[in-house]
C-alpha cells in the first residue's frame, strides 16, 4: 500500500489528470467557441433587421429610402436563377455521376476527369465569375441576365452535387442490379429502373446542399456585373435581375452612408437564412424519410 | 415450350415479350446513344476547366504584353486609375497573405481543439448535437460574415482597440477564421478518427492520462491529416472574397499593420470588374492577370493538401 | 427478334458425343437444354472453371455441390452470362442452350435472360411494392396493360406458392416480408416473364428450416414447367429435390451422375470423400 502510493506521488498522477480535465474543458469550450459565434451572429442579425420586416418588405420594390424600400425583386431575381441552377445542375451532374459510376472503364480517363472535378470544387468562386463574365455575358452575349448568372452559379457548385450523386450510386447495392440483370433488363432499364429510384433520395439531398451553396454565393454575381438597383423584375431567363446576396452586399456596403441600410440588409439576411433554413430541412427530411432499407 | 401449359390463362407472356422486342428497334437506338449522352455531360466539367485556364491566361498574356511580367511581382505600387498606372500586385498578394494568416491562426488552434474534443472526449450524445451546429456554421453564406464583420466585429475591435481603421485586414481575417473552423475541425476530426484505437489503448493502457495520449500519440498519427486540413483552410482562406471586400476597403497599401484597409487579390477583382473598366484596357486585363495569380496559389495549395493526406494514408 | 427460341433445336442425348463415363448409365425421356463443351473460365488470373463438359436436360432439377470456392456460382452465372457482370472475365469452349452457343457474341445477354431466370443466395426483391417487384420483368419486356399485369401478378405469385400470404398487401413494400417470403417473391418475380429455366445459386442459404422447406416444396412443384438448376451447399437438399447431382472440385467436375446413384453409389473416390464429410 505504502508502495503504490509513493508511486503515485512519483508519477505525479493527480496532477496529471487534473491537467487533463483542464484541458479536456479548453477543448470543449473551443468546440463552443464558433457556435457562441454563430449565436451571436443570428442574435445580432435578428435584432438588427427583425422589426424591419413585413408584408411590404417582403413583396415590395427596390427604393432608396429605407422606408420604402422591399425586396421582392432580389426574391424574384433568386428564384429564377433556382429555375437555371436546379436543372443544369441536375442533368449535368447527375449524367456525368452515371458516366464515372456505371459507364466508364476504372481508368486513365475516369481518374483525370475526377481528379479535375475535386480540383474545381476547390476554385475561388470568383474565378467561376470570370469564367461566366467572359463565356456567359461577353462571348454568348446574353449579358447580366437570369441565365448568364443561373448558368455560372451552375458550374459552380456542380463539383458538390457530382461527388453526392456519385456516392449515392455507389451505395446502391449490388445485389438490385443484379435482380434486374438477371431479368434480362437492359443496362440502361436497369439505371433508370432501379439504380436511380434508390439513389434519388440521396441525390436529392446533394443537389440541396448544391442548390443552397448557389443562391448564397454573391462574388460571382458581382463579377458579373449584377446590378442591386432599382430595375424591374425579371420575368423570365432573359431579363437582368438582382439577388438576395447582391442586395444584402449594397446595402452593408452603403451603410456607412445610410445607416438603415444596415437594417434592410440584416432583414434580407433573415429572409436568405430562412429560405437556406427551410431548403435544408427539406434535405434533412428527404434524408431521413427515404433512409435506406436494403 | 411447357412452361405455359400448366399456367390457367389465356395470356402467353413469353409471346408477348418476343413480339415487343420485334418492336423494341427504336428503344435501342435510344439506349444505344446513352454512354454517348453521358460522356459529352461528363466532358463538361473538363471544359469547365478549359474555359477557365483559357479565359485566364489569354487575357493574363494581353496584359503581361503591356505590363512586364516581373513589374508585375516585384512591384509595390498598384496604382491602376492613375495618370501614369502601376500594376504591381504586391500589396494584393500581401493583403491574401496577412488576412489568411489572421484567419488560420484563428481557425487552426479552435479548428484543432475542437476536433480533439469531438474525437478523443466527446460522448455519442454530445457529439451528435454538435457536429450539425458546427455545419450550419458552415453553411453560411460568406455575404453574411461579411456584413458580421463589417457592422458588429469591426466596431467591436475598435472600441477594445481604438487604433484600428473603420476598414481593417484584422477583422475580416478573424470572422474568415471563424468561417473555416467548422472545415479544419472536421477534416481534423476525420483524420484522428482513422488513427486505430490499438495504439490509444496502447499508450492508455501504460497508465497515461487520455491528454498525454492525444498528444503524443494521437495527433503524430494523424498528423498530416491535420496539415491537410490546415492547408484547405488557408487555401479557402485565399479565395474567400466578400468579407475582406466588404471589410477591409479598396486601399491598395503595402503595409503589414493589420489595424489598416489593405486589398486582398479577390476584392481587386470585385473592385476592377464591378466598377466600369473598358474592355481591352490595361486595367481589364490585370483583371485576368491578378485572377489567374489567384487561380495558381489556390491550386497548389489544393494539391499540396492532397499530396499530403495522401502520404498520410499509405501510413496505414 | 428472340433468335434463341427460333432455331431450336432439341439435342438428343443419343445423337451427342458422350465425354463422361458416368453419363452412359444415364437414360432419359426429356431433352437436353443445355450442353456444355469445354468450357474454361478466368477471372483475370483465377483459372475458376476447367473444361467443364454437361448436359442438363429440361424439366429436370439439377443440383451442383462441391466446397467453396469450387466454381459452383461461377457455373451457374456462366449459363446466363451473369458473369460478365465481374471485369475481367474471359471464357473458351461452349455451351449451347437450346442448339445456340449463348457464349457467342451475336446473342443478346437480354434475350437470354428472358428465357433464363436467376435466384440469388441472398432474397434480393428491389425496394418496391410486392406487385411492382413482379411486373417489374413484364415491364422491362414492354408490357404495360394494367390488366395483364395484374394477371401475371397474381399468376406469378401463385406460381411461387405465396399469393395467400402477400394477396391483401400487394402495395406493400417487399423489404416488410420475411426472409422466406421475399425469396419467394424473387421466384414470382422470375416466373413473371415465364422463363424455361431457373438458376439457383444457394436459394436457401439464407433461410431458416421452415422456409427452407417451403421453398423445396415449391421447387418440386416448378419442376413441373421449368428446368431447374440449383447450387447447394446442402447434399441433403440435393438428394432431396434433384434428378441430378453435379459434383465440382477446384473447378472440374468430377462426377455427374442421377441423385440417387450419385449419392448411394459414387464412382470417384473424391465424390464419396465429400458426400461422407471427409473434405470440403
Ligand atoms: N469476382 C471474382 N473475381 C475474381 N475471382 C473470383 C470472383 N468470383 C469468384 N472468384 C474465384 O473463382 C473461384 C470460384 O468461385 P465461385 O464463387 O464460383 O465458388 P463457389 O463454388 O460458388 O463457392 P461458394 O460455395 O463459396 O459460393 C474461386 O476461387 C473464387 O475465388
Ligand atoms: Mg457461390
């Protein structure tokens, strides 16, 4: 007895495990550090631009007095560009996950083009406004409008959805392939058939995640040359337009000048993070409704 | 055959089946232009990558024909709207490297920490609560750092520290540090998550305290993992673009006082390309020149952690 | 254009060379469906199958044993070229299905696995309702009138011996069925587009007693209409259900002879050192 406690002082041992609960506390409260940050980022958020909304706000028009001012063209402007985001991306990503999953020989040309896919999901997103401004709005000449911005933001976030869509398709298992092959189905029935159907859930979560980076991302519009003033709202993929990020960008920017404006931009953050809210517990439930069962 | 004669019913399945695929021609063609179909989807991507390299160096050499190339390095002076412009990118390529620094001495303590606890302390239960908080922290938009940084973080710096400008490099790079821990923490995580148990229990089983096996044991093994994660959150760091155009101004100084506005090389483009700059002019092209200088550090970054991690997985 | 159907021609068992001793003693009324010439098989490397030589008749059970690893699944795979599904895999030699070498390349994989249906180890239904995992062959095949759907179905699920079990519940989906039942869902999904054959590969490996039993009753029952194969582990199951009984060793076979003969009376030592639990 007397020996192990002799011991115990040699080794110091209460002093070590006191210095790791200490530590194990700094951990902890670095792991609250963001979160604190993020509580105090929506508080701050909220307070500043919760009174500042309402029913006009929301459906009205751009205005230069704060008063007066709505985002309902921003609301617009980042809806239609939904509407080029949400196919392109789809069709584009979830047709190039198929090539590599189901089509491609495991080879040369499959790991060039995946390893140039991991490699444009880390290019700055203003170098894809570059791209746009050069490719979209200059060469194909479409100008600032809708499409040019949908189309940019598409290629954008492409690498997110391609990579989900492909682990979706590979976590189909194979034993369902096989059933459908066995019954003389086609490979082509049997993706669309089968494969898909089981992958979709999954794929629709991805496309989300996709779909949420897209309308959240402004420096690319801004390379673009989106304008944040007054201009009527689009109607249809031709028609220049504002969006929630655009607006929220002018109006901190110009608060040094206006200082309301710094409310109007607080108020459209608590609508972007609203719709961003709900996109994702759309995911969220897609998610856990369709959970895999095989 | 005999299959059919024991079925009771007048419908002959198998004569059906083979008088559709006499129609099926049409399907085929169909399904045989498919792998075609695909492929050119997938070829997107690749001229994805091609748009962007020659939009970038095509321009960038229009401007390299008018702006030497090693004025262009070595020059500390950007001065595009001048009289007599000088396009030196230094205070650009300074004011990326000061605010990604600030951001990843923030985020990479924080970052690490949070990973140790997740990984080597947290319970289940606590663990699943906080990991999603941590997403949605990532999953702000960088539009909203920014006003963050502008309206509460930068007014707050200045009245803890009132030498600091109304437009400074500190507090974009602190809210940036604050936008990439939840990416540090978590590929963090990852990689001491791989680290296998035998060699925690090893070193616990010798009477050492969980903090001692963190970090003698723990943090070795996944020590790539970790610099990999390190250098993804600088890289995010060096193309992250609103909030240091929002926060830190347009002041082209060359200065390393982080109280003052410096431009990183993302808020020059936002500047350049949002303000009237006409097309074929010197200063359009240093557009390109100072993107495709982005573009470049962005990439070896991206590579670099991808050479590191790997060599961290062949450890195992 | 079912190609395989049209130029059938029936190989008599008199009119064919002979390349196993055992097969003189055998005397049948039915067929030949299969024969099997040479066939060798690799994957990449592995030499899996070696100058395999069968002939299994129609409307008969057979039943392939032998220890693991011996080429039992990759047989079976071979006759509905299911084992082109693994890369790198190439073959020699022939096996003709109704007098058409299906190992040719101007046969259409799909034509083949019309007429050849396969069920898995593990019950594989797809996660769809009951009657969809059913009409999902007819389907594939074009046929999209409701009403002979639902005939088929209800045909099918007869055939499989599990229409009075799933009948009120056809919308369901068929991961909530038991073990047993799903099998037997897998059967009705391959009777659907009234195959000629049906490949098993350890049916029941998967399955507890009872609904072991259940799936042997129904497969005494299909022989009636189908030529059966079947892969076991189980040489009870083998001398249970089948006319014939393949026995293959490290990718040869070794002896094929009738069950009971086989069973009681083997002619290779190495047959009887496997059936009496001495190897394997
Ligand atoms: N996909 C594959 N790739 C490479 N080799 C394979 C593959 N599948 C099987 N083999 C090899 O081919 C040989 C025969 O395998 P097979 O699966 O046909 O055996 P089996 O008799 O069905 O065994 P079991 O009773 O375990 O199912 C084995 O040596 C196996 O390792
Ligand atoms: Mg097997």
């Amino acid at each position: 007895m007397e020996k192990l406690e002799a011991l115990h002082l040699n080794n110091k041992i209460d002093a070590r495990v006191r210095k790791n609960s200490i530590w194990k506390s700094i951990f902890f409260l670095s792991t609250l550090f963001g979160l604190v940050v993020l509580a105090v980022l929506i508080i701050r958020v909220l307070f500043q631009g919760m009174s500042w909304i309402d029913i006009d706000f929301i459906v009205g028009r751009l205005s230069t007095t704060a008063e007066n001012a709505g985002i309902m063209g921003a609301i617009l402007g980042t809806l239609w560009v939904m509407v080029v985001v949400i196919p392109v991306t789809l069709i584009i990503g979830v047709g190039t996950a198929i090539f590599l999953e189901l089509y491609s020989k495991k080879g040369r040309f499959q790991s060039i083009i995946e390893t140039n896919i991991s490699n444009l999901a880390g290019v700055p997103s203003i170098v894809y406004g570059l791209l746009g401004l050069t490719v979209f709005v200059r060469l194909a000449d479409l100008g600032n409008v809708v499409l040019a911005g949908g189309l940019t933001l598409a290629l954008l976030v492409l690498p997110i959805l391609i990579v989900s869509a492909q682990e979706a398709l590979r976590a189909v298992p194979g034993h369902l392939s096989e059933a459908s092959y066995g019954m003389g189905a086609t490979k082509w029935q049997t993706i669309r058939r089968i494969i898909l159907p089981a992958a979709i859930p999954s794929i629709l979560t991805g496309a989300i995640l996709a779909l949420s980076r897209a309308i959240g991302e402004t420096a690319p519009l801004t390379v673009l040359g989106i304008p944040a003033l007054l201009i009527p709202f689009p109607e249809g993929l031709f028609d220049t337009f504002t969006a929630l990020p655009m607006q929220i960008y002018y109006w901190t920017i110009d608060s040094s000048l206006v200082a309301e404006y710094a409310n109007l931009a607080a108020a459209t953050i608590i609508i972007l993070l609203i719709i961003l809210f709900l996109l994702n517990s759309v995911a969220i439930f897609i998610r856990n409704k369709y959970q895999h069962r095989y | 055959m005999a299959t059919n004669s024991n079925l009771n019913s007048g419908t002959n399945v198998s004569e059906l089946i083979a008088k559709n695929k006499e129609k099926k021609s049409l399907n085929n063609y169909f399904e045989k232009s498919i792998p075609g179909i695909l492929f050119l989807l997938a070829s997107i991507t690749v001229l994805t990558t091609i748009g962007i390299l020659y939009t970038l160096v095509s321009q960038a050499v229009q401007f390299f024909m008018e702006v030497p190339i090693l004025d262009f390095f070595t020059g500390t002076e950007l001065n595009p709207l001048s009289q007599n412009p000088e396009f030196g990118i230094l205070p650009l390529l300074n004011g990326t490297i000061i605010s990604s620094l600030i951001a990843i001495l923030v985020a990479g303590p924080i970052g690490l920490m949070s990973a140790i606890y997740l990984s080597e302390y947290a319970t289940d239960k606590v663990r699943k609560v906080l990991k999603p908080l941590l997403e949605i922290l990532a999953g702000i938009p960088t539009i909203v750092y920014g006003f963050f940084a502008f309206t509460f973080v930068t007014p707050l710096i200045r009245y803890l520290w009132p030498g600091v400008e109304a437009t400074n490099i500190l507090s974009p790079g602190i809210v940036m540090g604050v936008m990439i821990i939840p990416m540090i923490a978590s590929l963090s995580e990852d990689a001491m998550n791989s680290v296998p148990n035998g060699m925690r229990e090893g070193s616990l089983a010798m009477g050492t305290t969980k903090l001692e096996t963190t970090i003698k044991v723990v943090i070795p093994a996944a020590f790539s993992g970790i610099m990999a994660s390190f250098v993804l959150g600088i890289s995010r760091a060096i193309g992250e673009t609103m909030i240091v155009t929002i926060a830190s101004g347009s002041s082209k100084n060359f200065t390393f006082d982080i109280r003052e506005s410096m431009q990183t090389m993302t808020a020059f483009i936002v500047e350049v390309s949002g303000g009237e700059a006409p097309a074929g002019s010197t200063l359009h092209y240093s557009l390109y020149a100072v993107a495709l200088t982005l573009f470049v550090f962005t990439l070896i970054m991206n590579l670099l952690a991808k050479y590191v991690s790997r060599k961290f997985r062949e450890e195992y | 254009m079912s190609t395989l159907t049209e130029n059938k021609i029936n190989i008599n068992v008199n009119d064919t060379v002979q390349t196993n001793e055992s097969q003189e003693q055998i005397e049948s009324k039915s067929s030949v469906i299969y024969n099997t010439q040479n066939l060798d098989l690799w994957y990449t490397k592995t030499h899996a199958l070696k100058n395999i030589n069968l002939e299994i008749r129609e409307n008969e059970v057979t039943a392939i044993i032998g220890p693991s690893g011996c080429g039992k699944s990759t047989y079976i795979k071979t006759l509905n070229r299911m084992v082109e599904l693994v890369p790198g895999v190439s073959t020699t030699g022939a096996i003709s299905y109704k007098g058409k070498n299906i190992l040719d390349k101007s046969i259409k994989v799909e034509d083949l696995r019309t007429q050849v249906g396969m069920v898995f180890q593990k019950p594989n239904p797809f996660p769809k309702s009951i009657y969809e995992n059913v009409a999902y062959g007819p389907k594939v095949h074009g046929i999209k009138k409701k009403a002979i759907l639902d005939e088929i179905v209800e045909k099918s699920l007869r055939g499989a011996a599990i229409w009075d079990e799933v009948k009120d519940r056809l919308n369901q989906n068929a991961y909530g069925l038991s073990g047993g039942q799903q099998q037997r869902i897998c059967i009705a999904r391959c009777l659907a587009i009234e195959p000629d054959v049906l490949l098993m590969d350890e049916p029941t490996s998967a399955l507890d007693p009872i609904s072991t039993l259940k799936i042997e009753e129904l497969i005494k029952e299909l022989k009636k209409n189908y030529t059966i194969i079947i892969v076991t582990h189980n040489m009870q199951q083998a001398a249970r259900i089948s006319d014939r009984t393949v026995f293959m060793l490290n990718g040869e076979v070794v002896e094929f002879s009738e069950t009971n003969q086989l069973f009681s009376n083997p002619k290779d030592q190495r047959t009887e050192d496997y059936i009496t639990g001495r190897f394997g």
